[in-house]
C-alpha cells in the first residue's frame, strides 16, 4: 500500500473513501482473491496510481469480505471500478480492459498534472506526431520538475531507442527502476534486439533462395527488428510458425513472445502486438 493506493473495507470506507473523494476522485476497485481477470486490473490500477501522482486515489475493496459494500453499490461483477468525486458516482467499469483504455477512463476525472506532468502529456503527443526531438526536449524539461519520477525517465529512454540513440538509452537504463521495473525489463529487451543487427539484404537473399531455411529467417526477423521494423519482424517469425512450429523446439514462438514483451512497454505497439498474438493463436490451433 501506498499513499495513493491502499486497502479499505466497511470500518474505514468513510474516512478513507467518502471523506477523501470531497478533495481528489476515489477509484474504488471491488476485486476478489479467486477472481483471475482481477490478478491483471488490480496490479495496473496500482501502477497507475503511482504514476499519476495523487491526481486520483485507488481505493480497493476485496468484495468478498465486504458484501455489504458491494450490494450498497449494486456490484454484480468482479471485477468492479466506480469512481466518486464531491459525493457523486461520476463514472465506472466492469472487466479488465486494456492499460490504453484504462488510461483514457482515468483521464475523463483524473485532477490536472502538476508541471512535470504537463509536459510529458505534451511530449507524447510530440510523439504520435513523429516529433521526436521535440518530445524529447519537453522530456527533459518535465524530469528537472520532476527528477524523482521513473515514469518520465521511461518516456525519455523510448524516445531516445526511437531515435537510434541506442549507447545512451542503454546507459540510462544501467540504472534501477524500482517503481517501473516491468516496464524498464521491457525497454531493455527492446534495446537488446538491437544489438548484432545482420545485412538485412544478404539475409532475404538467402530466404528468397531457401524459402524452408527457418534460420535464416529468423535472423531476418532479428534484423528487422534491430532495424525497428517490428511488423516485419514478427510477420518473419510467423512465418517461421506456419512453416514449421517446432522448427528448434518452437523458436519461431519465441521469437514472436520475445517481440511482444519488448514492445509491451509502449502503448504505441499495442494494436501491433494484439494483432500478432491472434495470429499466432490462429496458427497454433
């Protein structure tokens, strides 16, 4: 538990929930230890908690040692998001939804950002618009407001892997990310199939000559992903799974599970890896 994030149940809902929810909107998370989709959201509202800083609060209620909590509000599924602010039910879900949706659902309440936070709203969408440089610029400036927060480093990191500042990226994330560290493995992984980048062109010659050289192909997938050609390079690695799945005990499914979990880290790739993940799921079965 943290300041932003924390346990509540019948005795302290008041002052922790009610009281709380006049000043900053109360995320009230209903969850339940057997609930399976409840292992993903919980875990994800926690993060996000962190990063955004006290713009919300996350209030969480195991429903099943609070019943009279979830019948006063009307749960009928775990798990449950309602939101109070200033004595209002203002807003709610049910199921685990993607980090991408979870963060437009925050964003319709969430309390402004301070300085920092401003600027790294700005850079990502510097970001969208291809503008790297300058989101970068805003990244630094928000980090000096804000030198305690791993969220912006990230941002700064990615930014810098986007621009092929690969040496720096990699001195950047030499250091601990306690508060990030899902995220920071991600990036790492990310910066690591950059490095040994093969001629891509002498690698497709030899799979345009050997169509069934799965080595070959899979080191296409690893160039082009050094390269950030990551639809190519999970498309090559697919490629490898129809062609045969148990080429060198299913390395062409690892190869594509090693691109998802670099790329996990950005919400940029999140469609990309949806994507791929039915594809390959298609393949399997």
């Amino acid at each position: 538990m943290t300041q932003f994030s924390f346990d509540v149940s019948i005795e302290d809902f008041e002052a922790k929930v009610l009281i709380a929810a006049e000043q900053v909107p109360v995320v009230v998370d209903f969850w339940a230890p057997w609930c399976e989709p409840c292992k993903v959201l919980k875990p994800l509202l926690e993060k996000l908690a962190e990063e955004y800083g006290g713009r919300f609060l996350l209030a969480k209620v195991n429903a099943d040692e609070n019943p009279e909590l979830s019948q006063h509000f009307g749960v009928r599924s775990i798990p449950t998001v309602k939101v109070l602010f200033q004595g209002q039910l203002v807003d709610e879900f049910s199921g685990a939804l993607p980090e991408g949706q979870i963060r437009e659902f925050l964003d319709r309440f969430a309390l402004p950002a301070g300085p920092g936070g401003n600027l790294r709203e700005e850079a990502a969408a510097l970001v969208a618009e291809g503008k790297l440089e300058e989101a970068l610029a805003r990244l630094v400036e928000a980090s000096h407001a804000k030198p305690d927060d791993q969220a912006i480093q990230l941002d700064a990191i990615d930014v810098l892997m986007q621009l092929g500042r690969n040496d720096e990226a990699k001195q950047l994330l030499a250091g601990e990310y306690s508060s990030e560290p899902d995220r920071a493995n991600a990036l790492r992984a990310r910066l690591a199939l950059a490095d040994g980048a093969a001629d891509t062109a002498e690698v497709e010659a030899r799979v345009g000559a050997n169509p069934d050289n799965h080595g070959a192909r899979l080191e296409l997938s690893r160039a082009y992903a050094a390269q950030g050609r990551y639809r190519e390079a999970m498309e090559a690695a697919l490629e490898v799974v129809r062609r045969d799945r148990f080429f060198e005990q299913g390395a062409g499914r690892k190869a594509l599970l090693q691109l998802f979990e670099a790329l996990g880290s950005s919400e940029q790739y999140d469609d990309l890896i949806r994507e791929f993940r039915r594809k390959l799921s298609a393949t399997l079965n």
